[in-house]
C-alpha cells in the first residue's frame, strides 16, 4: 500500500517542533507499524537525512516503550500497544498522522519520544513492598482469595505506557495510578503500608503535573491492557480512608 505520513519532528526539548509530510509505498500489510516507521528510516538514511526517533523495545506489547498518537488515538485505532498494531488496521492511499504523547508530565526528548520518567518517580513514592531479605517464603504461606488474587493479577498487568494519559483531555495519570494502588492493595503484603502509599503517591502525581480525574473515560477505552475504570474508584476509596486516618 501507498502512504502519506505526517510526523511531529522536533530536535530536543528546547527547540520548536513542526509536522513534517513523507510519501512511502509499497507498504505490506503484515508490517506492524513500527516496521512502517523502520522502512521510513532507511528511505531517510540512504538519502542523507536525520531517521525520525522513536521508543521501541520488546515490540511484543510487554514493555509499554512504543507509544504514538496515531490519528489523534492512542496506540492507534485497535486496542492494542503500537508495536502489535499492523498496517492491515489502514487503507491504501491514507494519510497518517503520527504525534508523541500530549501531555505537560511527558515532555518532548526528541521527534516522537517522550520522557516518562514521572511515571518511575510515582512509583518510587510507593509502588513497592517491604519485606524481609533471606530465602523465599513457603508456597502458599500467605493466602490470597481468589477474587483478589485475579483482580491484582488483571490490574498488575498495567504495563506504564502512558496512553491513558495522552487519551485523557485532562492529562491525567488516575487510571496508571488507579491500577498500582489497587494491585498493591488487593494483597495481603501490601497492607502494611497501604495507607502511607496511595497518599504519597497521588501527592507525588500532582506534583508532577497531571490533571485530575472526571470520569470521562478514555483512558480506559484507550488502555492496550484493558485496564478497568474501577481502579480509579478503588484510588479513591483508599485515599479517603487514609486520610481520614490522619495519613
């Protein structure tokens, strides 16, 4: 298929940025799109310009490095991380439009990379446990029900992308945070600090700049794991709880 892309270019953080217009063709349909991007990089190359810089990583939709805003959606038009999404989703002839994470928290490194080392800095305010160092515990030594082993399970597989922020009108992080508080929460080892965690966390996601929560929803519509709205519910929930503790 024939394409035409326009790509968000931009040299580093403190230049200004600009859309930029490329023609590619003879695109397969079983590329992903980042293999779409890769053959764009080589046209660049052997023609003497700057390749156009992205994240990639595991390209197995595990790590959460690849995210685009592609046509104003996140991740593209499937629900699924950009890497997993192919070329067979768009049409011959379509224009493409390909932009970095909007997002004040996410600020522009370099073209379509974006620094979401905010997101490490929250969880470095309390996605952890404390536990005793020595040999691993016995199988089973702390029972878990099974509805609160499968929910930390579904909501532990959130993997920090970053596009339920992009998605969200009000730039903000809820569900990402939503999803760690609740996995954490839901398991005995971690209660001992659940009070103290979901407290300094949502104070670290101010501080870092995201907007609040209204329940609009797109994050979840946009999440490539399908994490639920409810996790925000949970936040809440527990966030009340320690502070009315005095927390």
């Amino acid at each position: 298929m024939n394409l035409t892309l326009n790509i968000w270019r931009q040299a580093s953080a403190s230049d200004k940025g600009a859309m930029h217009r490329y023609k590619l063709e003879g695109i397969s349909e079983d590329m992903s799109f980042l293999e779409m991007l890769d053959v764009l990089n080589e046209q660049l190359n052997e023609a003497g310009e700057e390749p156009i810089a992205f994240d990639s990583d595991c390209r197995e939709g595990i790590c959460g490095m690849c995210g685009l805003m592609i046509n104003g959606q996140a991740h593209g038009p499937e629900v699924t991380t950009t890497c997993q999404l192919h070329m067979r989703s768009f049409k011959d002839g379509d224009d493409i439009t390909v932009e970095p994470w909007r997002a004040d928290p996410f600020p522009v490194v370099k073209d379509l990379v974006v620094d979401r080392s905010a997101f490490d800095r929250m969880i470095q305010n309390g996605g952890f446990i404390s536990a005793n160092t020595g040999s691993a515990p016995d199988a089973h030594a702390a029972p878990v029900e099974k509805a609160l082993a499968d929910l930390a399970f579904d909501v532990a597989t959130c993997i920090g992308c970053g596009a339920c922020v992009a998605a969200c009108p009000n730039g903000s992080a809820s569900l990402f945070l939503g999803a760690k508080i609740t996995h954490l929460g839901s398991l005995p080892q971690g209660q001992p600090e659940r009070d103290t965690r979901v407290v300094s966390m949502v104070g670290q996601h101010d501080a870092e700049g995201f907007g609040g929560c209204t329940n609009i929803g797109e994050c979840a519509s946009a999440c490539p794991k399908e994490i639920p709205l409810d996790v925000i519910s949970r936040l809440n929930k527990d966030l009340r709880t320690a502070m009315a503790q005095g927390y």
